[in-house]
C-alpha cells in the first residue's frame, strides 16, 4: 500500500512528532539537529498518503554550513546545506536523536554514533553501515525527495538487494 511504500522521488517531509504529525517541515525550522519526518506521497487516487506505517520510513533532515558537508555525502542530493537520512539504526532497528550540543547522532539502543556532516558514517559502537542518505531539495516552503535511501537501509543485507526492491 502506498502508507508502506519507500520514500519516493516527488514525496513531501512532513513532521513525524506527535505535536505537528502530517504538517510539512519548512526549511527554515532545520537546524544541525535532525528533524525525524515521514515521506508523504499520494495515494492512486491522488490523495495524500503519509508513508508512516513502514516504521523504518523514518528520515531524519538536518541544515549544516555546507562547508561542513564532507565525503562521503553526496554533495549533488543535498540543497544548500540541506540533507537527509534514513533514522533507522542500521544495527537493530532502533530511532537515534540528536542531542543538543552535538550534531553527532546516537543510538538510545547500544550507543551506535554517526556523523550526518559525513554521510552519517558510522564514528562507534555496533552498526557495521551508514544510515543511507536520500536525496532532498528545498521547493518553495517544502522540502521534497530527489530520491529514496541512495544506498540499502536497516533491514536489508546489500545495496543490492535493496535497489532489486525498489524496482
Ligand atoms: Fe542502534 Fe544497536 S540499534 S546501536
């Protein structure tokens, strides 16, 4: 169903929080730390669909200096210092958050850390793969994908078999 499809090319970031579910982000509320949005896509008919009930459909959208912005992001799928992420730990599933006065990512889980300035590699504990980087630009006051995961997400073992599902 299209609630459990990928994040899609086209889709809109809305707010996953509770407090603003389904509102678009705007990209002037990004700051260093990530916002955890859900692709929003339409339904056959036309109607929007927020692709929330594929839990691991999490993104996480961040605005750095794009100074900052290092290998291995891929610089070409960021807008001005806009990027996002898949916010699926890639060891077990679990949500990471960013902490307030750092914008290193960690795992509530088993302390997984990852760096979103440099294609959120992996900088400790027990993931073994980056949470994947999609692609997103700024589009008047929305922020909508250029691309699903770049490389494969939690729960699938190689880019591989993740590139043969989405098709
Ligand atoms: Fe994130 Fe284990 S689930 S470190």
């Amino acid at each position: 169903t299209a609630e459990k499809a990928p994040p899609l090319k086209g889709d809109v970031l809305v707010h996953a929080d509770p407090a603003k579910y389904g509102q678009p982000i705007k990209p002037s509320e990004l700051t260093e730390l990530a916002i955890v949005a859900y692709p929003m896509g339409k339904a056959k008919d036309g109607t929007p669909v927020i692709r929330s009930a594929e839990p691991n459909n999490q993104i996480g959208v961040y605005k750095f200096d794009p100074a900052q912005l290092k290998a291995p992001t891929k610089i070409e799928d960021t807008d001005n210092g806009i990027v996002a992420y898949s916010n699926t730990c890639t060891h077990a599933g679990c949500f990471p958050k960013s902490v307030q006065g750092s914008a290193i990512v960690n795992c509530p889980c088993h302390s997984g850390q990852y760096e979103p300035k440099e294609g959120c590699r992996v900088l400790g504990g027990p993931p073994n793969k980056p949470m994947p980087q999609l692609g997103v630009k700024a589009q008047g006051d929305q922020l909508v994908l250029t691309s699903s995961f770049l490389t494969s997400p939690y729960g699938y073992k190689s880019d591989e078999e993740w590139e043969a599902y989405l098709k």
